[in-house]
C-alpha cells in the first residue's frame, strides 16, 4: 500500500472552461487600458496583475492596481458560458469516492473563483487557495505549497493538475508530481511536466497506482 496521496488542481482551463468568458473581459480591457489584446498571448495562468505589468510596463504602481480592479470586476461580471471541463465532475467524485483530498489552487482571486465556479455548477470545494490568499502568484511555489499545506499532505505527496506552462512551473518548483492536462498547450510547449493527460479521466489509474487505495 503507498502513502497518502492528494490532488491540487488549477480551475481555469483545468476543471472549468472559462476561455469564452476570459477573451471577452481582457479584449474589452485592452479597449480600455490602451494594450494591443494579441499580446496576451503566452500569459495564460499568470495572475491579472503579473499580467499586467507585462502588458503596461510604464504604468506606475497606481495605474496597475486600478486596471487590476477593472479586470476582475470585468471578469466577474462576465461568467456566461462558464462550464466544466469533460471528466472533471466524474474525476472529482471518484477522488471523493475513494477518499483522496483535493484542492483547487487558483490565480484567480477570492471573488473571481467564486464567482466562476458557481457559473459551472461545480459548486464551491471544501478546500480551495486563491491569490487572495497568497504573496507570490504563479509560477512561484507558493500556492501550492499552501494548497498541500491545507490538505495536510507534504508538497511531495501531491499531484498538481495543470494547463499552463506557469502552473507547471510552479508545481515543480514546490516538489510536487505534475501531470499536465493538455487543453492550452501540448506536449512539447510544457516539457518540464511529469505526465500528460488528454482527458481529465486519465489521471484515475495513475494515481491509484502511488495511492494508499
């Protein structure tokens, strides 16, 4: 029998598609922050504000944390079409099934989360790590080191589920095993990723391989 196992997933593009939602919020902010919306790309799972700085680096501190605001009040208001990923509903009631704890370890903030999760239907999780609750978003460890840390598990003992290249980044870092699911980004754009899964479901025999079930 192996040792207790537990799973931190992502939300967004991990357990729920909100990709409709996201373009519509961030190309009505570029509208109004004055960025071209192409540069966006390749910033998928970096919070708002890390973006942000990216996207406006001659913005002053002030300028940043209003169009932060700006972006999640868009972002909150804009949840229409949000829908779980396929298999992440089965996924998560295996893993309650069979008494593995999981998590949810997001970039989004507080309200953000919340606000998306109750579009999906995927209800709010007993457990969950927003960059609410954080200092350092991803790609550094400290969300997940938070998220093992809440279901008493050591980082070494948890799976992280993942879709983007910072998430993965970010789960490494914090000594976890990574599986990557491959709705953003393929194989070869997250190289650094322990596994890959086409479907959600895929992730079942593999940690049932290295759990104490």
């Amino acid at each position: 029998m192996g040792e207790q196992i537990g799973v931190l997933f992502d939300l967004d593009s991990t357990l729920i598609d909100s990709s409709a939602a996201v373009r519509g919020a961030w190309i009505q902010l570029s509208q109004e922050a004055g960025f071209n919306p192409r540069d966006l790309m390749g910033l998928h799972g970096i919070p708002a504000e890390g973006c942000l700085r990216i996207l406006l680096p001659h913005h002053s501190d002030n300028q940043i944390h209003h169009w932060t605001a700006r972006i999640e009040q868009l972002e909150i208001e804009t949840v229409e079409g949000i829908h779980p990923i396929d298999g992440a509903v089965e996924l998560l009631e295996i893993l309650d099934s069979q008494d593995i704890p999981w998590s949810i370890v997001t970039s989004c903030t507080t309200p953000l989360a919340t606000a998306r999760l109750s579009a999906s239907g995927l209800g709010q999780p007993r457990n969950i790590v927003t960059f609410s609750d954080v200092k350092n978003g991803k790609p550094h460890p400290e969300p997940f080191l938070l998220g093992a840390t809440k279901l008493g598990l050591h980082p070494g003992q948890c799976w992280v589920i993942e879709d983007a290249h910072s998430g993965v980044t970010a789960g490494k870092a914090a000594g976890c095993t990574v599986a990557a699911v491959l709705t953003t980004h393929t194989r070869d754009e997250l190289p650094h990723a322990d596994h890959y899964l086409e479907s959600l479901l895929d992730l079942v025999p593999l940690i049932n391989r290295d759990s104490y079930v």
